[in-house]
C-alpha cells in the first residue's frame, strides 16, 4: 500500500528537506518517528527538496507499507503525538500505487515574506529597513512568466541536468506591513526562489533597473544575479497534482474499525 503524507513544518531547526550526513533534517526525523510507531524501517519520498531554514506550509511525500495495524487516521494521531512541534502531519491517506510524491505533481508555488517593521514576534520574514518600489518589483517580476532559462537564480555545481523552468504566476501584494511575493512553477532549482527575491530586492531598492533586471535573465550567469534572499522568509506553499493520482482508495483500512 502506498500512503501519502500532507504535513507542513517550521524549517528555522532543520538543514533542509532531505536527509544528509551530520544535519538533522525534516525526512530524517519522519522516517525515523514512522519506523518507531509502526516497528519497523520506513523510507519516505518528499515532493521536492527545501534548503536550510525553510519552510513548507503545504508538504506531501509518500511511503510504501506492505500492511498497517493501523487506521489511517489512528496512525496520523500516533504520529503527530511523537513528532516534534515543528512537523505537523495534517492529512495520511492510502493512495494509487502509481503516485509519487515528486515526479507526479504537476507544479509547485512559493511564498517570500518581507516586513517593512522589524518584529521580535515575527521571525519568518525578512526585514528591508528601506523603502521598497513594489510597482517596479511586479513589472520586473512579470518578465519571469514563460518558459526559459534560469540559470542566473539557480545555486552553482548541482547535477540537474537543465536550467529550463516555465513560472506560471508571478505576484507582489501588500498586506499592512508585509510584503508577499508569490510565484509557481512546474519545477524550481536549488536556491532559485531566493536567488529571484533577493534580485528582485534590488530592483525595489533603486539599486537596478527592471531593464536590467530582465538583462539578468537573459545572461544565464548566477554571478549577474544578486543576493539570496535569507531563508526564513520562504514557505513552500502548495503543491499540486492531478486529481486522480491522489484520490482515495477505500480499503477497509480506511475506515475506522477500533484497530490500536
């Protein structure tokens, strides 16, 4: 049986999404609590990678179980009993077994959270102490829509084999003293949301032109780029799939049979 798993966490503890030697990570911990409650070794597949102190509000993965004691929702209560208070896992449900939590999603969106007020109370944004054009910051922002070449916000020396995305929606809105970048796309490289943000920052900032924004683009040159964006304030925010690769099967494992 394949289940997926639609939980959400606070990245601000974790060295990122997947496991990795000497860091603690958001799969390392799951699987490790997976195998404890259900006795036995569990591996889990993410729907992507997140860097070092980010966030996902809306994350799948799956795992593959050959039977479960367990009810689906009995098996989300135990789970989120023992996780730490940073992973909440808001949905557990058995589905086809042709569903994979990465290659079958279809896109994925993200949110960058910037605060114009500094706030002890409100650590997962970034703070710009100066004034931001966010007219300029959405026309520049709008010539990132289509598919192309992003090589110039993707992180340097990776093993993906091609820089070519297609970003479906871009947005800038204000919301009191926040700003909420959002932005999605079939796919995302490594460190590009940022890489994008922290680019854009300067447009808002008067440091570069939106033309020169977009001559960024075009060079597909990381070094014509500016500054990543500080990880706290990216959230991974929602991931979609087809419909029908991630319906329910009624199983009667399904249903809540009094199963401990």
């Amino acid at each position: 049986m394949r289940y997926l798993i639609r939980l959400k966490y606070n990245g601000e503890h974790f060295h990122g999404w997947q496991i990795q030697p000497n860091a603690i990570t958001v799969q390392e911990v799951l699987e490790q609590k997976l195998s404890m409650v259900l006795t036995k070794e569990v591996k889990v597949v993410g729907c992507g990678r997140t860097d070092t102190g980010v966030h996902a509000s809306d994350y799948y993965a799956h795992f593959d179980l050959l039977d479960c004691k367990y009810s689906s929702k009995k098996l989300l209560f135990k789970l989120n009993c023992v996780l730490p208070d940073a992973i909440v896992i808001s949905e557990l449900r058995i589905v086809h077994q042709n569903f994979h939590a990465r290659f079958t999603a279809t896109s994925r969106e993200y949110k960058y959270y910037i605060t114009k007020v500094k706030n002890p109370f409100n650590k997962n944004t970034w703070w710009i102490k100066y004034e931001l054009d966010t007219n300029k910051m959405q026309q520049a922002g709008k010539s990132l829509l289509g598919k192309k070449d992003f090589s110039s916000f993707a992180k340097l020396n990776t093993d993906v084999a091609n820089h070519i995305c297609e970003v479906t929606h871009f947005d800038i809105k204000e919301e009191g003293s926040n700003v909420i970048i959002t932005i999605s796309a079939n796919r995302f490289l490594r460190n590009m949301v940022r890489a994008i943000v922290g680019t854009l920052a300067s447009v808002g900032l008067g440091k570069i032109s939106v033309k020169e924004f977009i001559d960024v683009i075009d060079k597909k040159d990381r070094s014509a780029a500016g500054l990543s964006a500080p990880a706290q304030g990216l959230f991974l925010c929602a991931v979609k799939y087809p419909e029908a690769e991630i319906t329910v099967i009624n199983k009667v494992e399904e249903e809540e049979s009094g199963n401990e």
